[in-house]
C-alpha cells in the first residue's frame, strides 16, 4: 500500500507540502491585500524580489516567504510561457 498523501488540487505528494502551505500564504496574504496571478509578465528573479518585499509587508517570517516563493516559482513554471498578464496590486503597488 503507498502511503503517501496527495493533494489533488496540486497534484503533489505530502513530500512537497511547502509548496501546500506556500500557496496558502498566497491565497490567504497575498490575495487578501489585492488581486494578483503568477504570470510570465515577470521572471523568476522577479518574483523572488516581489515575494521577499511583499512577504515582508505581509508579515510573513522568512520561512514563510520561503514556502510562498516556491509554490510562487512552482506555479510560474507551469504557467503557460505566453501568459504575460501585467501582475498589478491594488492601489499600484507593483
């Protein structure tokens, strides 16, 4: 028998469960402020830029930035290349 757990929504094994708990803080930091998606509109490097001064606004440790950017960076490599939605917070913020 496997025992491993899988998340279906993501489609990764209780292995990977940062990746779970990073795209918590997503859903509930970084959507609770504003509106946002992860798109090609910004690169990898980017994204760890905006993840770290962003996580840091949301109060977030650097445990928790750290499993916020990986499921960010995990998502970013399953996005289709040709999403290049401009990635804009509420009132400008980025």
């Amino acid at each position: 028998m496997d025992s491993k757990s899988v998340d279906d929504t993501l489609g990764i094994d209780s292995l990977a469960s940062h990746l779970v708990i990073g795209r918590g803080y997503f859903n509930k930091n970084c959507n609770y402020c504003h509106a946002t998606s992860i798109s090609h509109y910004m690169n990898e490097q980017g994204w760890d830029s905006i993840t770290q001064i962003m996580g840091i606004s949301a109060g977030l440790n650097e445990s928790q930035i750290i499993d916020l950017n990986s499921y960010v960076i995990w998502q970013l490599e399953r996005t289709d290349s040709s999403n290049m939605t401009p990635v804009i917070g509420a009132y400008r913020q980025w």
